[in-house]
C-alpha cells in the first residue's frame, strides 16, 4: 500500500495511525480530523474539565513531537464530506480529494439535539469549556437526559454550586442499561447531593428560558445541556455503497468493505465473543478497535477477529463505577458482593442464562477484574 487514509483523528484514528507506523508502514499516512484542536481525549470534558480541576493542556493524546514523528499529512479543521468507494477517493469539506489504498473510518459519533434555540451538548473541548464559565453558585442547570454523560455533568454541577434539575424519560434512569436495580441507587445519589431528579418526563423543545415539556409547561434554566445520546457520523458516507445502519457496518475484523475498515464509536461489528453485533461507545473500545483494524488492513493474510470485552467507567460524586462486558439486552442482574444500600457492591448480569458483563460501584478496580477473564473464557460462549 502506497496511501493510507484515516478519517477521524480523536481516539480510534490516532491510535490506528499510530499501530501503522509501529506495524512496520512506511508510506504516505494521511489523518483527517473535522475538529481544528490536536488529538485529544474526551472521557474528561465531562468529568475534570467541566469541573475546571484539569488545565486544557492535559486532555492532548500526544505532544507535538509524538505527532511528528508519525510523519503524517494530518488535515485538521477539515471534515470529509464523501466517498467514492470506486475511485478510492475520500473528499473533503475544503474542496480537495484524497485517495487511497487502505482506509480506516474513525468519525465518531455526534450529539443528539432537540428542536429549538439555545441549550449546550458536550461532545467537544470547545463545548465543555463553553458550558463550564456559565456555570456557578446561583446558577439553574437543566439537563436532559439521565444517562451516564448527563448523571456525570449533573453531579459536576452540584460540585459548582449550581441548581440542578435532571429530565429523564424513562421511569428509572439507564435500567435499560444497568438494570432497575443499579439504576435507583445510582438515582438515589443524585437525590441525596441536591438534584432534582425528575423522571417519566418528555422534553420537546429548548427556548431561551428553558426547556418545554411534553404537557406545554416551561421548567425555567439559565442553562440547558442536551444529552440525549448520540448518532454515528455517517452522513458523509451516503453513495458510498458502504451498509450504514447505525453506524459502519463492519464483519467480525471490523472490515466495511474490501480495504475499509470501522474503528470506535462509528463502527457496528459482529463481537463473535458475544455473538452479537454492537457498536459502543467507549474509550476503551475506541482505542482497542482503532489498533485492531489497523492491523487487520496492513496484515491482511493474517487477520484476527476483534473480539473485545467492553470495559466502561463513570465519576459520580464520590461513587466509582467500572464495568465489563455488554450489558444491554440482559435478562437478570445478581448482587454477589456488598450492599446496594451502601452503594459499594458488585453486581453480574446474564442473559439467557449466559453471563454478559460485570459492574461495580465504589469498589477497587481489582475487584472487577477477575471477572473480564471469566467473559472471555465463559464456556457457555
């Protein structure tokens, strides 16, 4: 291969960029990314640099120095805008096109939105140090959406000094998750720090006042975070001839097309660990996956499966929250360790009778671990 293009460079795409040249690749290694910023990490916009604990400087991936000696043609402030899958060639938002021999798709996924003007989503650097200098004591945050990214900035907000109110659809938040279990002690938490929890509430347009909620009634905010989840960034690839169906469609070595490749957030692929198809949205998984397509395109005569156990963590208050596997779609949640009360345990979750994945709250990381090697080694699989 005389061209390989990366289109993405957050997580998945530098990391892909970089098992190249490790792998050996010496040819011309282009790294396109929408954003103007350097590669950095986004676990901790919602988390350090929200609560301002962290200067921007330490979310960078690399130096500038790492980043050149990759020797690559790096596009930043450039989004792709499409693929002509038959010509090998990936345009650009800037008019330019660039072609290729090898391709690894790594654009990640961007914020859901509702109608309306005004409110914040929190997907950026640019976006978390937005909302953080309008946040402060005396200040009313509405936030829309109780998952993990929406229970995360609540909590830092409660950590300001803000009022906080959480809208969550559903009866218990992330029960679809986590189970409805693990779902109320965690919601207790937010009620014990001073949320207002608010749940089975439908939020159908942002205003300059607020949000509105499904019955025509304005909850008032002086600021409002959107984050009601997220949508693969597959637009540029429509015409591709490429299978889009929430996300990438990739094969079980996360390869699109012959010599295309998904890597992170955007990629749905087949997990023969699980034997499912899955697309997730994990850090973790976005660096794992971005090696292992890497990989499988310079290696092709011999590819392995990525076959991943999903690892994800989330700060809240002072609770600590590790867990491995796929847990959604499962069947039971067992609490084999601790107390929920006490909000310190450790819960396993099975589906079918199978065991799918393992969470723990406000316990050590040591004790979680032993169970990602039962995952892999389960021989129920």
């Amino acid at each position: 291969m005389n061209r390989i293009v990366v289109v993405g460079a957050s997580a998945a795409g530098l990391v892909a960029a970089e098992t190249l040249r490790r792998e050996g690749y010496t040819g011309t290694l282009t790294l396109i990314g929408e954003e103007s910023d350097a590669p950095y990490d986004r676990p901790p916009l919602s988390k350090q640099i929200l609560a301002g604990t962290w200067e921007t400087e330490r979310v960078s991936l690399r130096t500038e120095e790492q980043l050149d000696e990759l020797k690559l043609d790096l596009r930043l402030g450039t989004a792709a805008t499409g693929l002509d899958t038959d010509a090998h060639l990936v345009h650009l938002a800037d008019g330019d096109q660039v072609g290729y021999d090898g391709l690894i798709v790594a654009t990640g996924v961007r914020p859901r939105r509702l109608p309306g003007q005004g409110g914040h989503v929190l997907r950026t650097l640019r976006d978390a140090l937005d909302l953080r200098k309008r946040l402060g004591p005396g200040r009313r945050l509405v936030v829309v959406g109780a998952g993990f990214l929406g229970a995360e900035a609540a909590a830092v907000a409660r950590g300001l000094g803000c009022e906080v109110i959480l809208l969550e659809p559903a009866p218990v938040p992330l029960a679809h998750a986590v189970g409805e279990q693990v779902g109320r002690v965690l919601s207790q938490a937010h009620r014990e720090h001073g949320v207002d929890l608010r749940t089975g509430i439908t939020v159908t347009e942002v205003t300059d006042d607020g949000v509105t909620l499904a019955d025509g009634t304005l909850t008032e905010a002086d600021e409002v975070l959107v984050a009601i989840g997220s949508q693969p960034n597959t637009a540029w690839l429509d015409g591709s001839g490429l299978d889009i169906d929430d996300g990438l469609v990739c094969d079980r070595y996360s390869e699109a097309a012959p010599g295309v490749y998904g890597a992170g957030d955007v990629a749905r692929w087949h997990n023969p660990l699980f034997g499912v198809s899955m697309r997730i949205e994990h850090r973790t998984n976005a660096a794992e996956q971005g090696m292992a397509a890497a990989r499988n395109l310079l290696h092709p005569e011999a590819r392995k499966p990525f076959a991943p156990v999903p690892y994800f963590w989330s700060d809240q208050y002072d609770m600590k929250i590790h867990a491995y596997g796929y847990l959604r779609g499962h069947d039971t949640v067992d609490i084999v360790e601790g107390d929920l009360e006490q909000r310190r345990f450790l819960a396993t979750y099975r589906k079918e009778e199978r065991l799918v994945g393992a969470l723990a709250v406000g316990m050590p990381p040591k004790a979680i671990r032993p169970w990602r090697q039962t995952l892999l080694t389960t021989e129920e699989r």
